[in-house]
C-alpha cells in the first residue's frame, strides 16, 4: 500500500491568537514529517506570531497587509503549499486522537471524493456541531444535525451536500482544477459555493465520522453576517446550478426574494437584505461571466446535481417561518415539481 499522503494544514486567523495553543496542542502530535502547517493572519492585532514562536515553531506565518476574509486567507495558504491534501481549520478548534490519520487515509478509501470534511462536534464533544452541510434547492445551507449526539466510532463515511470550511480537506488537484475558493465571497458560503462546485465537476463530498473536531462555535447574528449570507448565497446559485435546474427555479426563487423582506423585517435584518439585493443587481455581470467559466468544469448532470439539494425547510435560518404548514407544503410541492421536470429537460 503506498503511503498515506501529506497534508497541507491551513489556518486562516482574525483576532484568534487566544484560540491557537489549544488547536495547536492537538493538531502537532497528529502531523507527519511530510506535512505543512501554514497560518495566514488578516491583519490581526494580537500578535499570533508570538504564540507561533512558542507553541508551533514549525509553522510559517503569512502575515498578511489586510484582511481579506477567510475565502482570500484560505488561498494565499493552498497556494503557498504543495502537499497533494489541504486541510482547512478554523483556529478554534481542538482534534481527537486519529482525527489527522482519518482524514488522510480517506483519499485512498473513498477515490471519487473531491472533498471531505470531518464530524464537528460542539464543545464538550458530545453533541453534533455538523455533521456535514444541507442545501436547499433555494440556496440556503445549513448545518446537518446540529445539536444532535455524536454517533459511534467507526460510523461510515458518507457523502453530504456540502463540506463544512471548520475542518475541511480538499485535494490539490481538485482545488487547482476549480481555482479554489472564490475571494470576492470573502466570508460565509464559501464552503458551500465550493462543494457545490465540486460536486458539478463530477466528483463527490463527504464527511468521516472518525474524524472529529470540537469546534468553540457560536452563530452570531447581524447584519454583517446577514448581507454576506444573501448576497454570496445568490452568488452561488448563479454560479453552480446547472441552466435547466435555474430556469426551473426561477419562479420560486424570485418570489422567495419576495417573501424574504417581511421575515428578514421582523428578524431585523432588512436593511443588511436589501443591500444585499442591490450587491447582487450590481455584480451581475460579473457574476454571469463566472458562471460561464463554472460551467465550462461540468461533468455530471443535472439530476445528479439536483439529488444532493434538499427539499426540507427544517433550518434554523428560517427559524419559526419554516414551520408554517402551507409554506411547507408549497415548496416542497415545487420542488417535486421541478425534479419531475428536470426527468424530461435533463442535459
């Protein structure tokens, strides 16, 4: 059996200096004479350096002028690297023994994955922080069984929706193939614009349940987030979703738009909504010549594109709007209705 490939382990950090010991303390034993260990800083004005020097002197710093966002921090660190695995870590988290061995033996175990990613638990290890991502057919993506117990040991790897950026492997290869992230997400979505990418190229993504990472997660809430939410997540719908599967979408995407404005209204939310429309009117021919070249790196159809979107509104973005039974019941008879369209129109 040839040898486990290297990994390439990038850190992205903002003000997260506090956070490095505890995710150094667990990743360091874990890694191999062949792997690398890269962290960008964005501009930080705790001095992450320092903690480097004293707790992982075999890291190198990319300290970067400014802060470009966790999508343009991921990829100064994929491109200052060369081992055939990236491994992409938020600075906050903490592995389990085996995780690293996991992670990298799944490139062999599972050769039609373009993307994995690990069981990230919430702190204490014995709930589901993700267990990898949802998509609905509108763009939404959420966390998969948040909030859930973590299974057993040696539950199979399977494949997901999309791959969570908290612990996320890419091969090279792949990453190179699909230009990596894209930097103008700079946060929020990058994750799931990627897998879907992924996804469209033909190859698969996937979670392994042996590998597991406590992650010291908190979802804020605000408008910042927000607006990058609904701008990047219109970004990634014109970017990766086949054209039959958006003409057939059009419809209820639009009218979602619509029906957005009350609930972001009572969720407070509105104006981070709005601007985000505005962002999207205006990127739009830059966001249809990116689809062109997203498209051109398709190789799977369209059903198969559409199989891995999900159909369910059970999703914390909506919170209790996604409980209203007519609501419910339309989207999910539309959605049935455009997979049943797309047996006909399939390209």
């Amino acid at each position: 059996m040839p040898p486990a490939p290297a990994l390439a382990i990038v850190i992205v950090t903002y003000e997260s200096a506090r956070h490095l010991p505890r995710t150094f303390r667990s990743l360091l034993p874990q890694l191999t004479d062949g792997d690398e260990l890269h962290v960008v800083d964005c501009g930080s004005s705790d001095d992450p350096g320092a903690v480097l020097a004293r707790e992982a002197p075999r890291a190198v710093l990319h300290a970067l002028a400014a802060n470009l966002g966790f999508a343009g921090g991921a990829n100064v660190g994929a491109a200052s690297s060369s081992a055939p695995l990236l491994l992409f870590l938020n600075p906050d988290v903490e592995l389990a023994e085996g995780s690293l061995a996991a992670l990298r033996a799944t490139a062999a175990t599972q050769p039609s994955w373009g993307a994995w990613q690990a069981l990230v638990t919430l702190p204490g290890g014995e709930t589901i922080n993700t267990s990898g991502g949802m998509t609905h057919w509108l763009g939404l993506g959420w966390a998969g069984e948040c909030d859930q117990p973590v299974p057993p040991i040696s539950t199979p790897a399977r494949e997901v929706s999309f791959a969570s950026g908290a612990a996320l492997v890419v091969r090279r290869a792949v990453w190179e193939q699909l230009d990596g992230f894209d930097p103008r997400y700079f946060m929020y979505g990058e994750d799931v614009d990627l897998s879907l990418r992924v996804r469209l190229a033909g190859w698969g993504v996937g979670v392994v349940p042996d590998a597991r990472v406590e992650h010291d997660y908190d979802f804020v809430k605000g408008d910042y987030k927000w607006f990058h939410l609904e701008r990047n997540r219109w970004w990634t719908i014109l970017g990766a979703y086949p054209t039959s599967l958006l003409l057939a979408l059009a419809p209820a995407l639009l009218a979602f738009e619509l029906a957005l404005l009350p609930i972001a209204a009572r969720g407070g939310w509105l104006g981070a909504k709005l601007r985000s429309q505005v962002a999207v009117l205006r990127t739009l021919p830059w966001a249809l010549r990116r689809r062109t070249r997203v498209q051109k790196q398709r190789r799977t159809s369209t059903r198969a594109f559409a199989k891995g979107l999900s159909g369910s509104l059970d999703s914390p973005y909506l919170g209790a709007v996604a409980q209203i039974a007519p609501l419910r019941a339309l989207q999910s008879g539309y959605w049935a209705f455009a997979r049943a369209a797309l047996e006909l129109l399939d390209e």
